[in-house]
C-alpha cells in the first residue's frame, strides 16, 4: 500500500486493522474454502474501492484507488474460472487521484465516479463516463486547494440525473445537476458528531431511493440518514433497531425497503416497512475479514461484496464474495 494511500483518516483506519492481523492468521483465512460463491479476478493493482454489476454488458466495473476504472467481463457458462480485469478508464489530467464510489446512470447509459486526493484532501471531483465508449461526459470539480480538506467518497443518482456525492472528511454532500454543473451542498449539524473522533470517517455510503429520498450512513458514528429531496432536502435520523451500523462504508439498495450496508462486519442487511422513517438489522454476513469489504452490489438477485485488498504475486488476486445473510 503506497504511502500516499494512507494519509487520509480512511486509508489510516484500514492500514491499522491490516497490521493488527497476526500472519499465520492472514494465511488461515485466505486459504479457508469459501462458504458462498466467490468471483475471483486477476488485477494489476493491489487496492480497489468499489465494483458494481453492469447487467446489460454481463460486467463488474471496479474502481482503482491509484485512479481509473476497470470491468470485469463475466462468460456467460460462468464456469468458476478466474476472471480478469481489464482498464477501459485512466485519464492524465486525474493522475494522483483515486477513482472511489460508482453508480450507474441507466437511463443516460453513463457512469458516475467519486474522485478524490487521497494525499492531501485538496481535490475532490465527480466524473461521468459513457458505458459505451469510454468517453469521459463531463468532469466537475467539486474541491480545490483553497476549500476545506474534503474526501469525495461515494456517489448516487436520482430520477432526473441529478448526482449526490459525500464528502467523508467535512461530512456534508455536494449536488450536481445532469449537465455536469455544480448546483449545492448539502449541510446539516446532525451529520457532525460531538466527538471530534467521530468525525474521522463522516458521511460515506449513499443510495438514492425510488421515492424520492437519499439514505447515507456516517462512518464512525453508525448512523444512517433520510434526506427528502421532495421535502427541501430535510435530513432525518433513521432510527435503526440493532444500530449502530458502525464502521458501514458502502450501501446498496436491494429493494424499496431493504438496504445493505458493507463495511465491519462485511455485511448487514437493514430492513424498513415505514419508508425509511425506522429500520431494523434483520441479518448480518461475515466474509474474508483480512480483505475489508467496502461496498456491495447486486447480480441476479444476489448481493456480492467487492474488497479493498489484492493478495498474490505476482499476479494480484481480488475477490468479489457472494453475502447470504443469517438472522
């Protein structure tokens, strides 16, 4: 992991759990037989943030944290062997910057990705790529040097194409319009903790639900937030039974009243029947803990978690681990 990797308080956190596992243990666990299905892929890079399902082109697109996009085509006999990732998005003028939460834009045919410097928190950015050709939309800065330090971590979408991205380090979340342009930022004291160390890994995760709301989850604090787009963008507490979700980084929206949430443990199932006014933790999944989870997609119904970290040489392998929850 290069030293610019770890000079964010989200980096910091990940280095220390790694460190914290004992070898012969590391090794126990990666050569421990699956209990779920598992798409293994070769990589040229050791550390990936985020992947998600394309449906459409049979493919995982994956995040690099030393910048740009990948897929992953998956054959359609799918017949166990390992995948391989191929880079389809690596762009010069983004060079020291990491490429962190995806969303696909369905109706635009795009996709959405996080940027952000991941060194000295001094550049935050959303681009949008065709799922076509690979070109790039539009680029929108959302942070510069003369700004607060800022984290641009994850991305959603709404209906109309508008775009929601979280800022992990200010925990607030910037608004940009369909075109590319910047619109607002959305504030609220309730996405700040009392304790200063709380506020190390902020708002993160972010899903746009089909009523008409957002749902974020903050870091540190385990705490999950309903942002009414219709309501002048009000934010709530959602008061989550078996919470906090502490440490949840990415989420995924498995139906209108289900969420996942990945992150330590590598999975939580949150489940609503009020409209995201309440929820509750209904099941919890624990994958390869010394590869981190940190975010979730879903594949024919399925819910796999993508994994921070690569291991082998010299090819690196990643893992993208099919979660069955458990009550």
């Amino acid at each position: 992991m290069a030293c610019s990797s770890l000079c964010s308080p989200k980096f910091l956190v990940i280095f220390f759990l790694l460190s914290a596992i004992p070898i012969g243990y590391l090794i126990s666990l990666e050569l421990a037989k699956p209990t779920t299905h598992v798409y293994h892929y070769h990589s040229t890079g050791w550390l990936r943030e985020c992947a998600k399902w394309d449906d459409l082109n049979r493919r995982f697109l994956v995040s690099f944290l030393g910048g740009g996009i990948g897929e992953i085509p998956v054959p359609e006999d799918e017949d166990h062997k390992v995948l391989q990732e191929v880079a389809v998005v690596k762009h010069v003028d983004l060079a020291g910057n990491a490429s962190l939460g995806l969303v696909i834009d369905r109706p635009r045919n795009r996709l959405l990705v996080a940027t952000a410097d991941v060194k000295g928190n001094r550049y935050g950015a959303l681009a949008a790529y065709d799922l076509s050709t690979w070109e790039r939309v539009f680029l929108t800065q959302l942070s510069g040097p003369s700004d607060e330090k800022s984290f641009a971590d994850d991305v959603a979408v709404d209906a109309q194409g508008n775009a929601y991205v979280t800022d992990c380090k200010a925990s607030k979340i910037w608004k940009v319009g369909v075109d590319g342009k910047f619109l607002s930022i959305i504030k609220s004291p309730l996405f700040t903790e009392k304790e200063w160390y709380r506020n190390l890994v902020g708002l993160n995760g972010i899903v746009y639900h089909p009523d008409g709301f957002l749902i974020v989850i903050h870091t540190f604090s385990g705490k999950l937030f309903k942002i009414d787009l219709a309501k002048g963008e009000e934010v709530k507490l959602i008061k989550v039974v078996g919470g906090p979700l502490t440490f949840g980084d990415g989420l995924e929206l498995l139906s209108p009243t289900k969420i996942i949430v990945a992150g330590n443990p590598s999975a939580r199932l949150v489940e609503s029947s009020d409209d995201w006014e309440t929820a509750s933790v209904v099941g919890t999944f624990s994958g390869p803990k010394h590869r981190l989870a940190t975010a979730a997609t879903v594949k024919d119904g399925k819910v796999y978690l993508s994994h921070m970290v690569g291991l082998g040489y010299p090819q690196k392998t990643h893992t993208l681990v099919e979660a069955v929850f458990s009550d």
